[in-house]
C-alpha cells in the first residue's frame, strides 16, 4: 500500500514590509534643501508662509471643482478636507479687498488665506501634494499673482489672482449650495423610509 506524503503546510502571504516614512528632519532637509523653503521643525514639519509664498485655502470639495476650471495653478496640496493652493507672497493681505472688489464680501464661503508669519503643516509626498513643487526650480513664476490690467501673469496658462480668486469663491458658494442641498434630501429619505414601515392603524 503506497503512503502519501503529507502535504506542506500552508504559510500564510506575509505582505512585503512597506518602506519608512521620512523622519521629521528628512522631510524637513528635503524641504530645505530640494525647494530653498523655510520650515519650523516638527513634529509635524511645518512651511513657513509669507517668505516665498502665501496659502490660499478653501474646502476640498470647491477646491476640485477649481482644479478642473485651471489645469495650471501653481502647487497645490490637500490637508484634510481641505485644500491648499500657493499663490504670490502678499496675496493673503490682498484676499479681503479683492472678495470685497468681486461682490463676494460678508458671504461665508470658508476662502481663507495664510500670509506672513504664518505656517502650515508640510504635505508629505504623493499623499500631500495634488500639484506638486519641482525641486530645483524657482516657485515664484508659477504662483498666481496680482497682475497689472492687461497684462498675463508671469506663467503662461496660470491664472492672476484675482481670477483665480473669483473662481475659487465661486466654487465655493456652488460646493456650499451642493452640500446643503444633499443634506435636505437626507431627511426626506429616512422621514419616508420611516412612513413607509409604520404598521397600518384601522379604526
């Protein structure tokens, strides 16, 4: 009677070990060295704003419905729910006159920008940037800026500032009405689900 041998046991897949993430001062030498960008040291790592750059920011969702406007804007970043374009340096002070200027002043449309003496946290690779830096570049001519009437700004395809303004606020009030309309319709569903499972009274 022949004998069979025992199967080999099963080894279960052990996923292959995922690289490490960039200690606090790694990142913040890429930063340092790679773009010329001042940090504060972490953790997290932070980019100081007002120096090369400031932050126009505005919620992700409104941010998207922008990018999809401008396929060239300069770097931008995702943090959160929240989304992060650079735009020239002094654009944070020029924000309130210009959303005034454009009728969009005293409306809530959650557009803020970050300036001088500000700082934000360093977005981290791929899973930060949507847009990213090029190392080795400067990042002033790519950022929208304030630019004379009738003039281009300094990057061709980029938007101005007070374009790119205009838009981001628009967005904002459409992402605004997108969002309050989703959720009205959230309790007429569950009010209706709720009417059709009530049992049927006779009198």
């Amino acid at each position: 009677m022949a004998v069979t041998a025992p199967s080999a046991p099963t080894v279960p897949a052990v996923p292959s070990p995922r690289a490490p993430l960039p200690s606090p001062d790694g990142i913040a030498r890429w930063y340092e060295n790679e773009l010329g960008w001042a940090t504060a040291h972490g953790p997290p790592v932070q980019l100081l704003t007002g120096l090369r750059f400031d932050v126009l920011e505005l919620p992700a969702d409104a941010g998207l419905i922008l990018l999809r406007r401008y396929a060239r804007t300069g770097p931008v970043a995702l943090a959160g729910r929240r989304m992060r374009l650079l735009v020239a340096v002094g654009s944070a002070d020029e924000l309130p006159g210009l959303l005034d200027w454009l009728e969009w002043g005293g409306i809530g449309l959650e557009l803020t920008a970050i300036g001088a003496d500000g700082r934000i946290a360093a977005p981290q690779g791929a899973a930060g940037w949507l847009r990213p830096p090029e190392p080795g570049r400067e990042v002033e001519p790519s950022l929208p800026a304030m630019s004379p009437v009738g003039r281009r700004n300094g990057s061709v395809g980029v938007p101005d500032l007070v374009r790119l303004v205009d838009t981001a606020a628009t967005a904002c009030h459409r992402a605004r009405l997108l969002r309050a309309t989703a959720a009205a319709a959230v309790p007429h569903r569950s009010s209706r689900n709720q009417r059709e499972n009530q049992p049927l009274a006779f009198s």
